[in-house]
C-alpha cells in the first residue's frame, strides 16, 4: 500500500514538466565564479526576452571547452567568448560570426600577479625574475589566462612554460587564480585585467599580498559569437536584432556587471591576431 | 636447519614488493603543501561543515532528481548491457571488450559523449551505463560460473538453452544479481553525482561551485543531503518500486540527445582520426604525432598515475590495518563502534574525486591531496570489509591485550582476505588516479582534459587508449599475484 | 527403444577407470536394480545408460539437482520443458497456465506435494525434495527411467509406495539403491556392481538376502 501511494506522487511530481516554445540559447565561458556569471547572464537572458519577445535561455557550462562544444553542437546558438574560444568556435562552426565585442575588448590585457613571497617587483620590462617560480594559468582555453601570457612567456624567456617554472598549474579560472595566488599556492600567475579591478575594487583580494607585476600588450578579447543557422531557425533577420539589441544596451547594472562600458561591433577579421598567436604557440592546429 | 616455507612468508614477501613500491613512489611524488596557510582553509571548511546552509543550492530539488533519474537510468542500461555480454561469458573477446569498456571511467565517458549527445540526460545514462555494463557483465558473468551446474544438466534432453537459461540457470543467482544491482545502484549515485564537475546538472554541478567558490556551508549541506540519499537506500529501495522509479526516471530525464545529426559520424570520421591523417598526411607523418603524444604526454602520464597509484596503495593498506578494528567485535565497545561505522559510512559514500577536489583546494595543487584522498576513501572500505570478514573468526586464546590480540589471532587470520580487498581495489585505484588528472594533478587524465580543451580529440583517445591498457595491465598483475598468494576472490570487494 | 549393449567397455569418471571391461545387456522392458556398495560405480553407469539414451530418460539424480529458488511446481515443470515451445515455457514460469497447474497437481497429489506446490524447494525437507525431483522424471513422460537412490530419505513404508508407483509408469527401468529388500521385492533383476565390475546379474526371484552380502565386503 505504502508502495502505492509513493509511485502515485512520484507521477504526479512528474506532471507539472511540460515543454514550452523553442527558445533561444546562450552560454558564456566560465572565466570567474560561476554565482556571478549565473547572476549576470540571467540578467542578459531577461533582457534579451523583453527585447525580443521570445524564450531566451542562458545555459551555464563548467569548462571552456564545454562553451565551445555547446555552440558547435547548436544547444547553444550564441555564446559569450574569449578571444581564443571564439576562433576555435568559428572554426568548428564555419558560417559563425562575431556580432559585438566590449569596449574594451578592442585593448585587452593580462595582467601577471605575484604572491609577495616570489619577490619581483612590478616593472614594465616583461620581469624575467619569474623563471623558476610556480606559476598558474587560468582555464587551459583561456586567452588572458593561458593563450597571451604563454605567448610573452615563451617570447621572453625562450622555452616553454613547464621548463621555465618549478611548477605550472591551470586554477581553471580568473577568480580562482586570485585565491590561489593569494593564499600563496602559486608565486606568480596570470590573470584577466578586468577581473582583477574588479576584485581590487570589491576588496576581495589583499593587495599589500598580492600585486600586479606586470601588464602584456593589448590585444582584442571577450566578444558574442552567433550561429550562422540562426536565422533559418529564429526567422530571417533575427542575427542582426539581436545584435542591434547588444550594441544598444545601455542598462547599468548589466553593463557594470561585465564590466564593460558599452558594446560595439566586432567582426571575424578582428581575431586574426589572436588566430597568428594561438598557431604559434601550438595551441591551434594548422 | 632447514628453509622456512611458510603461508605467512609468501604473504610477508608480497607485502614487501608493494610496500617498497610504494615507498620509492612517496620518494618520487610532489608532496608539498605549497598552500601558505592549509590551516585557515581547514578551519573555514570545518566551520563550513557545521554550519550547513541548504537554502543557499537553486534548483536543488531538479539537481537531486536528476542525480537519481541518472542513476536509475545508468543501473538500468548497465544491467541490462551486462547481462547480454554474461551470457557470452566464455568468449574470451567479450571479456576483453568488457574489460576495456569498464577501465574507462564515467567521467572520460562523459567527455566524449559531450561531444556527440551534448548536455543532455542521455550523455549522463550512457556515461554510467556503458563502464557499468562492463562491471556487471563481469560480476554476472562470474556468479553464473560459479553457480551449479547440475539443475542445467538434469533437464530432459533437447530442451533448448534459451528455456535452460530462464529455468535453470537464472533463477540459481537471481538473488545474487538483486543484491549486486542495489549494490551497484548507490556507487552510480556518485558517479551520477561527479558528472556534474563536467557540466551535467546533478548534485556535483552545485558542489563543484559551492567547493570551488569557497561557499563550505552550501556545499557541506550538499553533502550532507547526498549522504542521506545514500544512507537511506535501504528505506526507499524497495523491490515492487523499482519499475516505478525506472519510470520516472525516464520521463523526468528522458533519455535524448541535444547533439544534432551526425554528430557520432562527424566524431567518429573526423574528430578522432589522428590529425596527420586527417590533413592529408600518411603514416610517416602519423608515427611521427604518435611518437611524439607518447614522450610529451603519455609517458609522464603513466609514470605520474603510477606513482600517485602505488602511493596511495601503501597508504590504503597502512590505513586499513589499522582502522579495520574499528569495525570488528573483537576490539573496542558497542557504541564505540556505531560511532566508528559512521565515520567509515560517511567516508566510503564521498566520491574520491570530490575528496580529491577539497583537498586540492584546501592543501594546495601537488600529489598529496590525489593520494590522500585515494588511500582514504580506499583504505576505509578495505578496512570495514576486512573488520566485517573477522566477525566469522573465534578467537582460540583470550589474550587480553588488545595489541597482542591484534598481532597473534586476529591479523594472521585476515591477513589474506585484507591482501585480496587490497590487490581487487588497485585496478579500480589505477582507473581513479587516472581521472584525479581532471582536477590538475598530472597523472593522464591530466592530458586527456588538455586533448578535450584544445579540442584535438585524436589526442584525448589515443591517451585514453592508453588508460585503458594501463588497467588491463594492472588488472592482469593483481590477478596473478592473486593467484600466487592462492587468495580467494571476494566478489563483494568490486 | 533399443537394448542397451555394453561389450568390454571401461567407464571413466575423470582419470579413474570406475567400471573396466564391462558386460552387460539391458532389454526394453526390463525393471532393472543396481546394488553396491557407495564408489562403486552405479552413478557411472546410469549416466552412462543417460548418455546413450537422451531422449528416451526420465532422469532422477542422486543430488537432486533442482533449481533452490523455484517452486516445486516448477521444478515438476521442467521435467516436460522440451515437450513446449520456448515462449510457453517462459510464460509458465512468470505466470503458470489453468492447464499445467492441473496436470502437475495431480502428478503433486499423488506425490503427497500438494500442500507444498507453491513452496520453493529450498525450504523443503529432505524427503519432499526427493519426491519432487521424483516428480520431475516423472512428469517427463519418458520411456526408461534412470534413477539414483531416489526414495533414500523415505521411511520404508513410503518408498515403497512410491518406488512402486514410479516403475508403473515406466516400460524400463535402471535404478540404483542401497535399500537390498526393495531390490528383490520391487524389480526383475539384479545387478551388484563392486571392486571395479558386475559381481552379481540374476533375476530377482533367485535371489536372497545373503546373496546380496557378499557385495558389501
């Protein structure tokens, strides 16, 4: 009897699933604390569906790679990416464009960060005094956290990172690279230069600890990626709202949240470099 | 005076060869705490652990019925898978290929099909049921050989051996498989659980952030809630419900994929041919990538999972020794015990990768917190299966101090068995070490995420490949080395 | 059925001879007792009579060699599994038909199991067990019948009874025994086998009880 009575409320726990319209899907890399991004892009997804007045659904992915294959398996039809995961995502699916990039992705920057106890003091000269150091990237599919500071180091230093280091170690993510860094894990690491002001500016990283040391070029990074099919799926004309959409927001909150102080728009062409660099260190194949 | 040829002497000269193994491997590994302050992180996840916060998980009801539709779903396929191969038993290519199906672990599983299902339910059911078909049909496949053969033989002649099976042959170790499924069941709770560090959203998806982020109530409370799930089993497992639950499983996490078409082709024709291959090139080129995968990746890949491995066996085995008092009758008091068999409860319900994974993040990136986290989860059961086999010994002497107890009657007496739990979880610590790579230690899964990430999938297979005859390799030595020791092979220790 | 010849032969279980050089003819229609003493090699040769004549024996091994977990109904069953077709079998053993409940239960009534149909064999007693293995052989409806010590945990009353009632069924019959009296009550002839060959052939009716004891020396 008990046993009954169980499968009848099983079943009825079941029946409140039912399926609505298709909606819109996009995913984002997972380059800081995974509670900021879900706040963030739940945010971008409501937006978005006021905007344009169907479903949209933010699908959170625990690893950079993930984000990409999300994409070229169309679970997702855009994505939020990185310089690096966006080269990669257009080469898996051809027809893919870049629609809009931050501001300030057009000059994006790592920024090396070193414990106290590695004892290298900030200068604008790449700081060679890092050799023999641990050092931690950040994901493996970063750019700022793996594919431009590998670039420097091997430039620099003339050899690959797991000779140069005592130890080498990928935290996974920005934040967590901070919090490695800080609890003195690894000496020296490579972090993504708007997580770290965000992070000064929180008060959630101890700078008399911690400090940056030095800061790469620029180079163009994070910018939305969309599907080529997206139009047969969501009707023609849809690519270009929801670009329009993106370079339109002006919402703060959202906006701060990035951080970024506007969108503008952003092409395949302009990835280029990060395509050159990426083949050069080998992290692309030919 | 003549040689000593004793029992004990072979024993003592095999726990020898692995201590000392394992001793250079301690040599070999990096053991620092590079952690500046392990002690702070310590106390901030143990006020964590007593301060659970189950408000702070959203979605927490979906991730837990998804952890349990997975589960469900995964037994199910396995079962079912496993039973098949069984019946072809005696083929020595089915052992084979079960074998190798189950030295892949479900987290590898589950980063391929990502690949060519997506992230969807069914990539989690086939990441569980495929490695679990290969258990169960090894399992099965054992109880049926060892099951009697005289009902089979005492049928009238010419009745056909599909009525010979159902009638005859099934119903001898029908019992046998229920207790195994419900067995098998709890241990795909947790890899259920684990599938969420790659993306799927079950428990593991929230403890991976919770962990990950610092937030130690939230994720103690997830914990705790995956504990209870477990501790329960016996409650809700029951026999008439199965069916039902199998039902809503389904239709909870209804088995499909969110690849699109062709996605097992474009995987199978493009992804993983070796990137030489692909572009065109012959086999000169090809021997070159592979020669080349081999020293950069595969080797210290190997070295590193074998060092990790064989440490962890040492200290699994030092672990157990002396733990397994704690679960046996012939040492301590009553509530002494229950308190003991707790601790070991909780312990042996935490997925060693998860156990790996806070460790990491409270002791700092290097090899200790890998082994640390193996030899515990390990060396606690070896220890409760080995206190739970002494129950069947009678002591013939009172001695009365505990130590002279421990060292004359009771541990000559399960020093065999201990030795059989101990060479039957090496395969299953080997095919764990590999996966701690996941996490940053460099054993091969190490290099296996590193293929995933750059997505040179030609890379990730050929490594995996590689874990695959890693396992069979040792899978064949603890065998033999049973065999020489004349061990029995307990069943319940897999 | 043909007879059963045996010119010279030597049976073997595993590497041992059991029976060498053996003799022996066995005529349709023949209700045959095999005496020794344990080791002697009665077992050997009922398989081997088994081995010769698959699909003509209503089998009953020593170890009964039933299926624990089923019900005697069942295992009565089995003795007629290659009389159907695969899918009934199957169905009967999820669910028995109206048809084969009756006919086993009569069987089962006659069996003194009627009580104990649905019962699983291993929560039997010794005795039910050996009459629902003899159920079996007897459900199976086939000429000769093969049975090692199959009333041995009967007290005599009831073996009697049912030794009597299983050789009305069947034409031939070949059954080991350590039970010398029902040998000469029971049969039609006599064969003691010991020391590795036959000691001893004749018709029951020529036979007493001190003949027998030579056997066991």
């Amino acid at each position: 009897m008990r046993a009954r009575q169980c499968a009848l409320l099983v079943l009825v726990l079941l029946t409140g699933t039912a399926a609505g319209a298709e909606p819109f899907t996009f995913t984002a890399i997972p380059d800081q604390n995974e509670s900021r991004l879900m706040s963030l892009f739940g945010k971008v997804a409501d937006y978005l569906q006021k905007r344009l007045d169907t479903p949209v659904r933010y699908v959170p992915v625990k690893s950079y790679a993930a984000a990409v294959t999300a994409f070229r398996n169309n679970e997702v039809q855009m994505a939020w990416f990185g310089g690096l995961s966006g080269v990669q995502a257009r080469r898996m699916v051809p027809d893919s464009r870049a629609l809009a990039q931050g501001a300030e992705d057009r000059h994006f920057r790592t920024y090396f960060i070193a414990h106290e106890k590695a004892d290298v003091e900030p200068a604008d000269e790449f700081p060679e005094a890092i050799a023999g150091e641990t050092f931690t990237f950040g994901s493996k599919g970063s750019t700022s956290g793996r594919l431009m500071p590998e670039f420097y180091i091997r430039q620099e230093l003339g050899a690959p990172p797991e000779e140069v280091f005592e130890r080498v170690g990928f935290s996974g993510d920005h934040s967590r690279t901070i919090a490695l860094i800080d609890s003195g894990a690894y000496a020296v690491g490579a972090v993504n230069f708007k997580v770290w002001q965000t992070a000064v500016e929180e008060g959630r990283v101890n700078t008399d600890r911690v400090q940056v040391i030095w800061k790469t070029p620029p180079y163009p990074d994070y910018h939305w990626v969309m599907r080529g099919d997206a139009d047969e799926r969501f009707g023609s004309g849809f690519t270009a709202r929801v670009r329009d959409i993106l370079l339109k927001l002006e919402d703060k909150e959202i906006l701060q949240a990035f951080p970024r102080s506007e969108f503008v728009p952003a092409s395949n062409a302009d990835y280029q470099p990060i395509r050159r660099t990426a083949h050069q260190i080998g992290l692309l194949a030919e | 005076m003549s040689a000593v040829v004793t029992t004990a002497g072979h024993w003592r000269r095999a726990t020898l060869l692995l201590a000392l193994a394992g001793l250079v491997a301690f040599a070999l590994a990096d053991l620092s705490i590079s952690r500046g302050t392990p002690g702070a992180e310590l106390q901030r996840l143990a006020q964590g652990l007593i301060t659970p916060d189950f408000t702070a998980t959203d979605a927490l009801g979906e991730a837990l019925a998804t952890t349990l539709a997975f589960a469900f779903q995964g037994v199910a396929l396995g079962a079912a898978g496993g039973f098949t191969l069984a019946l072809l038993w005696h083929r020595p290519g089915v052992r084979f290929f079960a074998a190798s199906i189950r030295a892949v672990h479900e987290l590898f599983w589950g980063l391929i099909f990502l690949q060519i299902t997506g992230l969807s339910p069914l990539t989690g059911v086939l990441a569980i049921g495929l490695p679990y078909a290969g258990i169960f049909a090894k399992v099965f496949g054992e109880f049926l050989e060892e099951a009697d053969p005289k009902p089979a033989d005492a049928l009238p002649g010419g009745t056909n051996p599909v009525t010979t099976f159902f009638t005859a042959r099934l119903p001898l170790v029908w019992d046998q498989f229920r207790a195994y499924g419900a067995y098998r069941l709890e241990c795909a709770l947790r890899a259920a659980a684990i599938l969420g560090f790659i993306g799927l959203p079950t428990l593991g998806f929230h403890m991976e952030t919770a962990f990950r982020e610092g937030g130690y109530s939230q994720g103690a409370a997830l914990l705790y809630i995956f504990f209870a799930l477990i501790g329960t089993q016996r409650l809700w497992l029951h026999r008439r419900l199965v069916p039902v639950y199998l039902l809503a499983a389904v239709l909870w996490a209804p088995p499909l994929s969110s690849g699109p078409d062709g996605a097992l082709k474009r995987f199978l024709t493009t992804d993983i041919v070796p990137a030489p291959l692909r572009d065109g090139g012959g086999w000169a080129e090809s021997g070159t990538w592979l020669a080349e995968l081999g020293t950069q990746q595969a080797l210290p890949g190997v070295a590193n999972t074998l060092v990790v491995a064989l440490a962890a066996l040492l200290l699994t085995g030092v672990l157990a020794l002396a733990l397994f008092p704690l679960a046996s009758p012939h040492f301590g008091h009553r509530p002494g015990r229950a308190l003991a068999h707790l601790a070991l409860v909780m312990v042996r319900t935490t997925p060693e990768f998860l156990l790996a994974f806070v460790l990491l993040i409270v002791l700092g990136p290097s090899m200790l917190p890998g082994i640390l986290a193996l030899a515990l989860h390990t060396g606690v059961i070896v220890a409760y299966l080995t206190g739970r086999f002494s129950e069947s010994i009678r002591p013939q002497r009172g001695y009365s101090q505990a130590l002279t107890r421990y060292g004359y009657e009771i541990l000559p007496r399960v020093y065999p068995n201990f030795l059989a739990f101990l060479l039957y979880r090496f395969e299953i610590i080997i095919r764990e070490t590999a996966v701690l790579g996941l996490l940053g230690i460099p054993t091969l899964g190490f290099y296996i995420d590193s293929g995933f990430a750059e997505f040179r999938f030609d890379r990730a297979l050929v490594l995996i490949i590689i874990t695959v005859m890693m396992n069979l390799a040792v899978d064949a030595f603890s065998r033999i080395l049973r065999r020489r020791l004349r061990l029995q092979t307990p069943a319940t220790a897999y | 059925m043909s007879a059963f010849r045996f010119r010279g032969e030597t049976l073997w279980r595993g590497p041992t001879a059991v029976l060498s050089d053996l003799h022996l003819e066995l005529n349709p229609g023949e209700k045959v007792a095999l005496l020794g003493p344990s080791g002697a090699g009665k077992t050997s040769l009922l398989e081997a009579l088994r081995a010769r004549a698959l699909r003509d024996t209503a089998w009953c091994p020593q170890n009964p060699a039933l299926v624990p977990a089923l019900s005697v109904f069942h295992n009565i069953y089995m003795g007629a599994l290659e009389r159907y077709g695969t899918l009934y079998n199957l169905l009967n053993l999820i669910r028995p038909t109206t048809y084969q409940q009756r006919q086993v239960g009569e069987l089962a009534s006659e069996l003194g199991l009627v009580d104990k149909l649905r019962v699983s064999v291993d929560r039997l007693s010794g005795g039910q067990v050996q009459r629902t293995a003899l159920g079996r052989a007897l459900y199976s409806e086939r000429p000769v019948l093969l049975a090692d010590e199959p009333v041995s945990s009967l007290d005599e009353e009831q073996a009697r009874a049912l030794l009597q009632l299983t050789l009305s069924r069947h034409d031939t019959a070949v059954v080991a025994l350590h039970q010398q009296e029902q040998a000469l009550t029971c049969f039609d002839r006599v064969i003691g086998l010991a020391r590795g060959c036959v000691q001893l052939d004749a018709p029951a009716g020529q036979l007493r009880r001190h003949d027998l004891t030579d056997l066991y020396q």
